[in-house]
C-alpha cells in the first residue's frame, strides 16, 4: 500500500538530506504529521528564511546574513593571516576555541578527483586574489587530515610559494580521515599552535 501524496512528497523531501535513508525519512514525516500546526509553521519558516536570508561572504565565501560577514568586518582582527578551511561549520569550530584572531578563507570542499572535484571547482580563484594583499604574511591550511584535504592543501601550497607566502598547515593531533568540525577545542587549540611550515 501508498502513501498518500503530501506524506510521500515529504518522506522524499527528507531522502534528500545527508544521512538520511527510507525508514529515517518515513519517521521523520510521520513525526512532522503528528506536531501541532504552529510547530510546523516555525519549522517551514525556519527553512526558508536560511535559503532567503544567508548568503555566502564575497570576501572569505563564510555564510552570512551580512556582507561581508561579521568576521571580515571586524578590525580588530589580525589581518596578516589567513585560515584556509573546506567548509562553513570549520569555521565555527575555530571560533570556538577563540585562540584564532586572524581571518578565513572557505573553500567550499575539496579536491577529489575519484568525485569530479577540481580546483576550479572549489573557492582557489577568489583566496589567490585574496593574497595580493600586502598585509598577508601567512596562510594557514587547515583542510581536513583525509586525502582530499591534504590533495587540497598541497595545490594551494605550489600555488602560493611563487607569492612566497608563509604557508603552514595544522599540526597532526587531529586524526587522520576526521573532519575538522567535528574536534574539540583543545585539539584543534593545539594543532593551531603548534602547525608547521610547509
């Protein structure tokens, strides 16, 4: 037996999210069928005003309801370094720590040739502009320890020792193949202070 409609649009709606297979997607559609109204109202909402109201900072490609985002704004931040990271969330990873006071550099994800990625796929153009900048004394690889953040960091490594940019990654406490969001702040507070030049 079918699901009627509106339930099977939403169960495939949810198929689409990461994660989530057939009997997550049922359930959850099943839970949404049985929240109050206003409760539903709120989650649509909520939707739509992240696809209306965030955009991607046009100085380091963070999300923001601003631009340029509230980190490239600040100027008290230290100007002479950029952190280069795949995605937004690695952002905010770093930022929780709060030893990092330089500015970021998205890329937007990583070269993975097994996947069709590409450097002109992911945000290089915009960051090789970016170190134009006189004020930039040192760039900081901080893809993830997996093969395509270290493929990553060492085409932007031959790309910017022409420029003779310091170029430094992060020191190895992070493990291999994790994800740089998802370490503590002490780890990832020592792979920052202690990285190495490249």
């Amino acid at each position: 037996m079918y699901y009627p409609e509106p339930i099977s649009k939403l169960i495939d709606s949810f198929m689409k999210l990461p994660g989530i297979g057939p009997k997550t997607a049922q359930r959850l559609a099943f839970y949404v069928l049985n929240m109050k109204e206003t409760d539903v109202v709120d989650f649509s909402k909520s939707l739509m005003d992240v696809k209306r109201e965030l955009q991607y900072c046009t100085v380091c490609g963070h999300i923001t309801d601003e631009d340029p985002c509230y980190i490239c704004s600040d100027k008290n931040r230290d100007r002479s370094m950029i952190c280069v990271v795949q995605d937004t969330k690695d952002v905010i990873a770093m930022e929780k720590m709060r030893e990092y006071n330089g500015l970021y550099h998205v890329l937007h994800g990583a070269i993975s040739p097994m996947d069709g990625i590409g450097p002109e796929d992911i945000n290089v153009p915009s960051l090789i502009e970016r170190l134009k900048d006189e004020n930039v004394k040192e760039l900081i690889l901080a893809t993830n320890p997996n093969i395509e953040g270290e493929t990553t960091a060492m085409y932007i490594t031959r790309l910017v020792k022409p420029i003779g940019i310091k170029t430094t990654r992060l020191a190895q406490g992070l493990s291999i193949g994790g994800d740089l969001e998802y370490a503590d702040e002490v780890t990832l507070s020592r792979a920052i202070e202690y990285r190495t030049e490249i």
